[in-house]
C-alpha cells in the first residue's frame, strides 16, 4: 500500500488571517494588561471583544441593550477564568462551529479591516510605535478600504469633503462636500485616521482654516 502524501501546512495565505496570527502573536507577548489605542481597554478587553464578536454574538449584541448588559459582563467573566494564553490561543485558531466567517470571502469581507485597525491598537498602544511597511497584498486591502463607502459614511460628521493623498502624490476622493479636506498620508494612516485613531497615526490635514476649524470642532465632540 502506497503512503499518502501529506499536505504541508502553509500557514495563514490571507490578509485577515495573518493579522489574526500577528496580533495572537502580539497578545502573547504583551500579556493582558498593556494600554491600547482603545479609550479605557487593556489588551485584555479588546481580546474579550474579539472573542465575543466572533464566538457569542448574543453577548455582542447584549453589550448595546443597557438592560441585558449583565449578560455580556457574565460571558465576559467566563474567559477572564481562562488563562490568559489559552484565551489568545482560541481567539488564535479562526472561527468555528457555524460561524459564517469560516468562509473565506466572509472572512475577508469581516475581518480584514478590523483585525488591522485592532493590530495596530495594540502595536502603537505604548510609546515608541513605528509605522510598518505594508507587503503589496495588505497595503492594497488597506487601500482599498480607504476608498471604500464605509470611510466616506464613517467621516460625515466631519461635515467637510474628505480627499486622500498618499506620498507618491495619487490622489481620490473619499467624502464629496465643500468645504473640504486632504488627508496626506500612507494607506495605514489615513485608514487609522479614519476609524478615529487620530492622535496615534502620521496624517497631515491640508484645507483651508475653515475646513480646518470645522473638522476640529467635530474631531472634538
């Protein structure tokens, strides 16, 4: 009888996956309680979002009705009684069960921007973060979300039209509106700008003063 061949493990091939895989990594070596770019969590709490978002979405919708709050606390309080390396090790191994992000378009659909936005919480949570350099794959997702319709919803609070600029001088729209702004900056930081990370990123904002003042005034609220 012949040997069946095995087949060799390749590790994570899309952007979600290894940045799932970076920021297990990450979460082992920081431990539980190094601040984040998160206002009020610990490297802990984002796990435990993590972790619910993925595995319980009853506790996650439960986080947003003030009278079922106690039942996002109680699954909360059920991993912080699991070591803190077996809770990142099963955030680590993807979702299971009927989990629809099993799949991978819905995976890449769910998880690309948010376990980079969540990456970089952790990395540049302390001082002394640097900004990475981005393989051709991952700069492109970023991009891509950038220029998606979710940043030019996410900025209209802003109240101004919104510009992308990146350092080899392309410029796009992502917000129409006039007044307006140019966010001037690599993919990474315009999309940490944009999700509201704003005092942890490298984005230099070009308008005129009242552009300016009014983006201020809503950064402010």
């Amino acid at each position: 009888m012949g040997t069946v061949a095995s087949v060799p493990d390749t590790g994570p091939t899309t952007v979600a996956q290894r940045e799932r895989a970076a920021l297990a990594d990450l979460f082992d070596e920081v431990g539980p309680d190094q601040p984040t770019l998160d206002e009020g969590w610990l490297t802990a709490d984002l796990l435990h979002h993590l972790l619910i978002r993925e595995e319980r979405p009853d506790a996650a919708v439960a986080q947003f009705v003030g009278p079922l709050n106690f039942w996002a606390e109680r699954v909360v309080d059920g991993y912080r009684k699991l070591p803190w390396a077996q809770r990142v090790d099963r955030w680590r191994q993807g979702p299971s069960g009927l989990s629809p992000a099993r799949i991978g378009r819905i995976d890449a659909a769910m998880n690309t921007v948010e376990h980079f936005i969540h990456h970089e919480d952790v990395r540049r949570g302390v001082p002394g973060w640097t900004v990475r350099t981005l393989d051709p794959e991952t700069g492109q997702a970023v991009l891509d979300a950038v220029r998606s319709r979710m940043s030019g919803l996410q900025l209209r609070k802003l109240g101004v039209g919104v510009q992308g600029r990146l350092p080899d001088r392309r410029t796009f729209q992502i917000r129409l509106g006039d007044p307006a702004v140019t966010l001037v900056g690599a993919p990474s930081e315009l999309l940490l700008w944009i999700s509201g990370r704003r005092t942890a990123c490298e984005v230099e904002v070009e308008g005129s003063p009242a552009a300016l003042e009014m983006v201020e005034r809503a950064s402010r609220r």
